[in-house]
C-alpha cells in the first residue's frame, strides 16, 4: 500500500513538473519571438506602408506648417514655407532620428542631437554628416504630389 502511494506521488510530481517544464518552454519562445522582433524591425516591414507617391490636399498643408508622411516606406516631411512646398526626408543622417520644422527657426531641426539643415536639405549645424534626401513636389489643382 506504501508502495502504490509513493508510485503514485512520483507520478504527480512528474506531471506536475512535466506541464511546468512545457509551460516555461512556451512563454520563453514567445517572449524570445517578440524580443527578437522588436530588436530586428525589418525594412520589409516598414516598406509595407509606403507609397510610391503621396497625395495632400493644400488644406492640410498650410503656410508655415509641416506634415510628416510615409513615402516609399520612410519618413519624410513636407513643408509650406514662404510660399513654397518643400519634401524632405524626416529621418536625420545623424544616427536616424526623425527631424522637425521649426517654424520659428525656418529650418529642419533634429531632437535628438541638434543638427540643423535647411528647407533643401543641406547640413546648417550640428553633427549630422550629410545633407537630408529630397523629394519632389509637384502642384496639382487642390493638392500636392510628393515622390
Ligand atoms: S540623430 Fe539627428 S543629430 Fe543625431
């Protein structure tokens, strides 16, 4: 009778360490996916959400401001400037942080280290090694085509 009872202990205890085991073996490829995930954000990805060309509405976009848009899969930003529409890349050469207008300054600014560049794109001050990439504009009836 001892014996059954032992026999019958062991057995639990190795189910219950078994479902343990499997369970941790999910939740640690799953938390291992979604890391990896998040650690290797693939072009592929954010290209999905690009388009070739990207149509605003002047409404939109009106003198002194900016818009940022996703154009061809990166972003970029368009700005209403002394009467001129300008499209640049909003992703700095610095080290890829995303840039601002700064309607005060009448430049491109970016946050996280402090380069400047002007409404084409070229380097004003601050670290960044190159100018920002350019895009073109083209007016339409009611609205912007930029690409
Ligand atoms: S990322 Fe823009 S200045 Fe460093």
């Amino acid at each position: 009778m001892v014996r059954i009872k032992m026999v019958r202990r062991e057995f639990l205890l190795d189910t219950l360490n078994g479902i343990i085991g499997i369970w941790t073996l999910v939740v640690g490829i799953g938390l291992g996916f979604i890391g990896l995930r998040y650690l290797w954000p693939t072009g592929k990805t954010i290209a999905s959400t690009g388009e070739e060309k990207v149509r605003i509405p002047f409404s939109e976009i009106t003198e002194g401001n900016a818009k940022k848009i996703v154009l061809r899969g990166k972003a970029a930003i368009v700005v209403n400037s002394g009467g001129k529409i300008y499209a640049l890349s909003a992703i700095c050469t610095h080290l890829s942080c995303i840039v601002n207008w700064s309607e005060g300054q009448k430049r491109v600014v970016c946050p996280c280290h402090g380069a400047v560049f002007d409404l084409n794109g070229n380097v004003i001050a601050g670290p960044a090694p190159k100018p920002l990439i350019t895009y073109d504009v083209k007016l339409i009836e009611d609205a912007v085509i930029i690409g």
